[in-house]
C-alpha cells in the first residue's frame, strides 16, 4: 500500500528531475558522445554514459558471482556444518557485517587495501578492489537471506535425508539447497541489486576514472560514484544527466527484480 | 507478556524522559522568559564546512539564543541555495564565476594549492611543463623528470571541484584533456591516495597537506616555480597558486546575518581560521 | 555412482568449511585495524599511569568520548551530540517503518492468497525499493521530506528517508518468518474459536518473532550503515539536538568529515567507527536476547 506509492512516487521524481536530461541531450548522445565531460549547458559538454554503465554492470556482476558462492557456503556451514556455538557467534560476525557502513569499508579499503594492490600494479584503485570491497559489503545481504532460506526447509526433508543414508554433503546439495532454490536465488538478486546501488566504498576505492577498463586493475566509475562526485557541483543539464543516471539505476533495478520473480515463479510450480 | 511489554515501555519512557531532561538543562533556556531563537543556515563548499561549523559554534556562545545550521554541499549548492533562499549564507571556496555577479561576497580566507608527492619518491621538484606533461598524459614515467623507472599515479579531483578549477586554471589546462588514473571528490582522500602510492602525484590544499605532513603522513609537497609550498607562503602571497574563501549572500546582509558574517570576517575568529590550516585575511 | 560418492561429499564438506575463512579473515583484518587506529584515542598520552589507574583513565577518556561534545571540528572532544542524533534518528526510522512493515507483511502472508496479484505487485516493488541506490535516496528524501513537506534539514526527515530504505528488508523478513509458521497452528487456532486477529497477534507474531527480529536487526544495521541518504536529509550540524525539527549529523556522516574532510581527524574517525561496530553488537545482541524471551513467553514448546 504505503510501500508501493514510495516506489511509485520516487520512480516519477527521478524521470521528473532526468526529463531535462533526455530532451536537452537526446539518448543517442549518452552513449556515441567522446566522453564524460558534463557541463550544465548541453551543447558544451560531454555525456558518454556507456563506460560508467559498464563499470557498474562489471563491478556489481563480478562481485555477486564471487559473493554467492561464499554466502550460500557459509549459511550452509551456519545451518548445518558448524557446531551451535561456532555458528552463532560467526551468524553475530555476519550480522555486524551488515551494519558496518560503507564509510568504514570504503575507508579500510582505500587505506588498507589500496597501497597492497597499488604494488602489485599501480594505481591501487581500480576494478579488482572494487569487486573486493562490494563482495564483503554483500556477502551479509545474501549469507543471511540464504540462512533464513535454508533454515525454513521442512524438517521432514532432512530426517529422510538422513533415513535414506545419505551424507551431509549430498543431503545439503541435493536436497536442501534445491528445496530453497527460491529464497537463494531471493537471496542472491538482492545481493546483485544492493551492489548496484553502493556508492560511498566505491567512491574510495575504484578510481572513478570514465574509461571502460582493460583489465581487472583498471579504474572504473560507476553510476552511483557519478552522481555521488558531481551532484553537490552540477547545475542545469549536468544535474538533469546525474538523474539520468538514476533513472538507468533504477531501470536495471526493476529489471532484475522482474527477473528474480519470474525465476522463483518457475521454481515454485516445479518443486509444488 | 504483560509484563515483559511494560517493562520493556517503561524503558523507552523513560530514555525518552532522559533526553528532554538533556534538553532542558542546556543554559540557553530561560524558562521565565520565551526565548526568541534566531536561526541563520549557511550551506555550501565542504572545504569550508568544519570552519564554519567552528565559528558558529564561538558566535553561539557568545550571543545565546542564536543558532546557526551549517549545511555541505559543495559550492554551486552555497551559490544557488542562497539565491533561492534556501541559505542565508553560501561558502564558495573558490573565487566567483561571471554569472554570479549578483550576490555579495565576503572573503573570509585564502589557501592555496600546491602539489604532493610520496616521501619516498625522490623527485624534489617540478617544472610548469613538466607538470602539464604529466596531467596530460605526454609524460608517463617519473624516469623522465628524473625519477624512478615507473609509471606515474595521475590523481585528479573530480569535475566542478574548486581544486580542479584553481589548478587547471593555473596551467591552463582544459579539464578534459587531463589524463587521470585515479579520480578523487575530497582532499583527505588525495591524501591518503598519495599517501598509500609512492608512485602517485596529486594536487591538494596546502593548508591540509601541510598539516598531514607534520602529522606524520608520509607526503611531501612540492614548490611551484622554485617557491615552497606552505601556508606561510600563501600568508605572504608569494605562493603562485593559491584561491580565496568566501562567503556569499543574496543582497547586502542584515540583522543577525550581518552579524555573522562580520563576525566571520572579524580578527575574532583567525584563530579558528589558522587551526584549520587555512590562512586568514588580514 | 559409488566413485562419485566417495570423493564429492568430501569435496564439498572441504569448501563449506573453507567458505568463511576468507570471510572472517578480512572482516577481522577490518576490525583489528579498527581498533588499532581507532584505540588509540582512548590509549592514555600519559606513560607515567600505568596500572589499575590506566584502566580508570582509558575508561573516562571513553566515557568524555561518548558524551562531550565535538571539539576543533570533531579532531578532538567527542561524539554526544552525534550519538543522540544518531540514536533519535533511528528512532524516528523504527517508529515508523516498524508498525508500517509489519502491517504490510501480516497482509501479504496471512490475507492475501500468495499469488494474488496486488499482492505479486506490493513484493515486487518493495524489492525494487530495497534495490534503490542510499544517494537517490538521499536526493528524494531531501526532495520530498525536506522541501515539498518542509520538514527542511531535520532529524525526522532523516528518519523518514530511513524508514523508506527499511521497509522492504523489514517487511520480507517479517513475511518468511509468518511464512514459516505451519498452517497447523493457523488450523489449530480456527478449531480454538480464535478470530482472524487474535491468531495474528497471539500466536503467529511471536512464533514469527525470530524472522522479525532478523528483519530488525538488518533494517537496523542498515539504518545506522547509512551515509549518503542522510547527508541531505538530515544534515551536517554537530550540535546536540533539540528536537526533532533540527538537524543532526549521523555517525557515519561524522566518519566520513572526520576521515575524508577534515586534516587530522582520523584517529577520531576511526575511534567513533569503533564506538559504531560496538554498539551495533550490543544492539544485535540484545534484540535476539529480547525476541528470545517473547519466544519462551508464549509458546510452550519448540
């Protein structure tokens, strides 16, 4: 109710505020324009968003495919692999992870981190820690949402897993993780989508260069460091473009979530 | 569960009667009197943020029953914010464009920018070609301004900052031509880029690097046409690259706005103004 | 099918248990470098105490921490202002998204059939809520909650803004963990005489109680992650709040000035990080410790 008119309400500011955007620059010049050089009048600037959407696209996709694996992993080792004690205090670790902000992240990485890679190749900042950071920021979103999963199959599975003889490891895999097919994919696409949506690490630590990189230890600038760099300096259709950006945020949002229901409708009629 | 619920509201009525016990026993309160709060909001250059905050902070104290909001958001935010009214006052931390002749200004401080490498890095100065050769990509190793044989770290501030403009107005450079590995939004954030990168060259507050240094950050800042970088420098004006702070209003201030900004301009808060490594106008 | 068998489960059990160890290993590196940057405003300066009379002085510099005020643009003082603010605006957040979530997650799971249709579109767009970038956030809570409503720089429009970004972390906890009530307590309850409402309250809430508090905790932990949507809600002021209407800092808005604006705030940056990872343990800690204890109350056995 409440819930789908803030959605509503804020999907109609934000193609409000990008129309200037859309009219003054043309869509074709967002991605065939030389660059990103914005300027508040739209004839004097530059506005080539493609390599922005790629670092976004590269960084947030690389991170979830590293982040699924380990968080599925780690709820399944929470669940059902480490003894109760282990298991809570590494659920409170994870727990805190989710609250840790991205400040503090972003610090880290741009103090801690960077300088390491820096000497493995310079600069530091750049794809690969990027991913790194958005991995760690992630992995509570989907090691919880997957450990809700798998704690709410049915008892009954397990008990004629373990009837029929079979080991934890062929009982998680094949009986545990296909009955919670539907939360884990949940799981994983809310992973992918707050990816997306990090702004302030990424802003530390991926260099913020608009240049489609060449290798993992590139710098990137993604959609949200854009807005988060220049809106507080932007005026006219440079502001108008920062919404622009917003608006493909969004759009990809949408996009996957639309996604992520049509795959969990599939699943659910195959399991009943 | 009756129970449990109650004592559980009863500890949130009773955090709640804490903090308005904290909020009455502020001495601003004259509970004989209705104290008629004057407010005044002040938003824009992040630069200025922390000085500002300082300065409303001594101007609070001295004249009780004042309150003055400090609000980042960069400088074009300062500017428009205070157009629309939104602000009384804008920071600016740079010198005003053509178009925004309307508003007062006020200079309140002056910095200057300079260039800084690691402290291991064995290059003690640059030249004006060298440097524009460097941000444009003409010059990629610092072999070739007699450094070590490696790549240069480029690190440039993002689009619209003030920085940016001071720097590529001094050298004349067109901001698009500049050939950045890292982009960076605040200063601190070049410093700890630069700091983490022996090989890494950056521009930044001299105010701020020079404090960091002292700190112990492992920079070093490089002079500019043979003249050191340090505040003293840009005190005495024979620093080359340097900007003025100010303050803007819509018209020519009154009342309590013109008290806080004569306030902020006065030798009441130089001070302030030093300890923040920024240099203040005599 | 024997082959397979002997060496797979093996395979596996070894990658389960070698998951968290990269995890746990930077997250540890994280916070170990937390606290060694971050402790060393609370190390006493003075070598001469040594002792029990250090561990007295290490506990006043971080009792004058958390309560006084910020000094020389926070470099030095403390955080009070910034943890009331903090505290207040997660506050407002909870009040509202709270009764809001669990409302809207007691009608998707217990009145609406799972695949009606105004109920598929209410889920969908509160995953596309929950998918929203903090800084649009930011720009439309500033938009809405600050200019078209008023509420201009304040604690409550930050809040507000907040409960936007929790809402949908909340309401989908809260739903899983109804969902996960079995039908047969549902059953039970209609062949006792209940109303619709009473099963709600009295038995479905807090047997679902564990899936709202997970919901809590990370709306919380989100909440109180935040930086960008608050830097235009509820501002930048470091002055003790005074009521609801003012402006107030978050921590981690005081973090990010203190380690990326201001020269020479870093070690505070880093000791109010780790007042922030403290007190989020605390919170997390006693929220479970809270919904046990409604677990106990009301059901007998599990």
């Amino acid at each position: 109710m409440i819930a789908g008119s803030v959605v509503v309400v804020i999907g109609a500011f934000v193609v409000g505020e990008s129309i200037p955007a859309l009219t003054h620059i043309g869509g074709s010049r967002f991605m065939t324009d030389e660059s990103w050089h914005p300027a508040a009048d739209a004839s004097f600037g530059q506005f080539n968003l493609l390599p922005i959407l790629i670092g976004t696209v590269l960084s947030s996709f690389a991170a979830i495919s590293v982040a699924a694996p380990l968080g599925i992993l780690s709820a399944a080792f929470c669940q059902f692999y480490a003894p109760l004690r282990v298991a809570r205090w590494y659920r409170l670790m994870i727990e805190l992870m989710a609250g840790v902000p991205s400040v503090v992240f972003g610090l880290w990485g741009l103090v801690v981190l960077v300088p390491i890679i820096a000497r493995i190749h310079p600069p530091g900042q750049s794809l690969f820690t990027g991913i790194v950071i958005l991995t760690l920021m992630i992995l509570p979103t989907v090691a919880l949402l997957s450990d809700a999963a798998l704690a709410s199959v049915p008892r009954s599975y397990l008990q004629g897993a373990a009837a029929l003889g079979l080991s934890r490891a062929t009982t998680t895999l094949s009986v545990v993780i296909p009955a919670a097919r539907s939360g884990l994919v949940t799981a994983v696409l809310l992973g992918l989508v707050r990816a997306i949506g990090e702004t302030m690490a990424v802003v530390m630590v991926c260099g913020n260069v608009v240049r489609v990189p060449s290798g993992p230890f590139d710098p990137i600038r993604t959609l949200t460091a854009t807005i988060a760099l220049e809106m507080g300096y932007a005026r006219g259709d440079h502001r108008a473009s920062l919404f622009f950006c917003g608006m493909i945020l969004l759009f990809l949002v949408t996009l996957l979530v639309t996604t992520m229901e049509i795959v969990n409708r599939r699943l659910r009629h195959g399991t009943t | 569960m009756n129970r449990r619920f109650q004592s559980v509201s009863g500890v949130i009525v009773l955090a709640c009667a804490i903090v308005v016990g904290c909020e009455d026993s502020s001495p601003a309160v004259n509970p004989t009197q209705p104290v008629e709060v004057k407010q005044v909001t002040i938003t824009g250059a992040s630069t200025l943020a922390p000085l500002l905050s300082e300065i409303a902070k001594r101007f609070e104290n001295e004249n009780p029953g004042t309150r003055i909001d400090i609000q980042s958001g960069g400088s074009s935010r300062g500017v428009s914010d205070t157009r629309s009214g939104l602000a009384d006052i804008g920071m600016v931390s740079r010198d005003l464009k053509p178009g925004e002749d309307d508003l007062q200004r006020f200079r309140i401080a002056r910095d200057g920018v300079c260039l800084i490498v690691h402290r291991d890095n064995s290059v003690e100065s640059l030249s004006r070609e060298q440097i524009i050769g460097i941000y444009t990509g003409e010059i990629r190793n610092w072999q070739e301004v007699g450094g070590t044989n490696a790549p240069i770290t480029v690190v440039n501030k993002a689009e619209g900052r003030s920085t940016l403009e001071v720097f590529a107005g001094y050298f004349k450079l067109d901001t698009r031509k500049i050939h950045a590995d890292v982009v960076i939004g605040d200063n601190e954030q070049g410093v700890k880029t630069v700091a983490g990168n022996p090989l890494a060259i950056g521009y930044v507050s001299i105010g701020t690097a020079e404090y960091d240094r002292e700190s112990g950050i492992p920079i070093r800042l490089l002079p500019l046409e043979g003249i050191e970088a340090s505040v003293k420098n840009v005190a005495n004006e024979t620093f080359p690259m340097s900007r003025t702070l100010h303050l803007v209003t819509k018209s020519q201030p009154e009342g309590i706005v013109k008290d806080v900004v004569e306030f902020a301009t006065s030798p009441k808060v130089h001070d302030l103004v030093r300890e923040l490594s920024f240099v203040p106008i005599e | 099918m024997a082959r397979r068998e002997s060496w797979f489960p093996h395979l596996f059990d070894t990658c389960v248990w070698l998951a968290p160890v990269p995890i746990a290993g930077l997250f540890l590196w994280l916070l170990g470098d937390l606290v060694i940057r971050g402790g060393g405003a609370f190390w006493p300066v003075d070598t001469e105490v040594t002792g029990i009379r250090s561990v007295i002085v290490i506990a006043e510099q971080i009792i004058h921490f958390l309560t006084a005020s910020p000094v020389r643009a926070g470099r030095g003082g403390g955080i009070g202002p910034i943890l009331v603010s903090t505290g207040l605006i997660l506050t407002v957040c909870m009040f509202v998204a709270l009764p809001i979530g669990l409302g809207t997650a007691i009608l998707l799971s217990e009145f609406l059939a799972e695949q009606n249709r105004f109920g598929r579109l209410v889920r969908r767009s509160l995953d596309v809520l929950a998918g929203v970038p903090s800084i649009v956030f930011g720009l439309f809570g500033n938009a809405f909650f600050c200019r078209f409503l008023g509420l201009r720089f304040s604690i409550a429009a930050g809040g507000l803004t907040l409960a936007c970004m929790v809402l949908p972390l909340l309401i989908r906890s809260a739903e899983e963990g109804f969902r996960a009530v079995p039908e047969s307590q549902r059953q039970a309850a209609a062949a006792l005489g209940f109303s619709r409402w009473s099963t709600v309250f009295r038995i479905i809430i807090p047997q679902a109680s564990l899936g709202i508090v997970v919901g809590l905790i990370l709306g919380i932990g989100r909440a109180v992650a935040e930086t960008a949507a608050l830097i235009f809600t509820s501002g930048y002021v470091d002055r003790m709040p005074r009521s609801l209407g003012d402006s107030g800092r978050s921590l981690s808005i005081h973090i990010y000035d203190l380690s990326m604006n201001v020269p020479g705030g870093n070690e505070n940056a880093y000791a109010s990080a780790l007042v922030l990872v403290v007190s989020l343990v605390v919170i997390n800690v006693s929220a479970r410790k809270l919904a046990a204890s409604f677990l106990h109350r009301e059901v007998s056995h599990t």
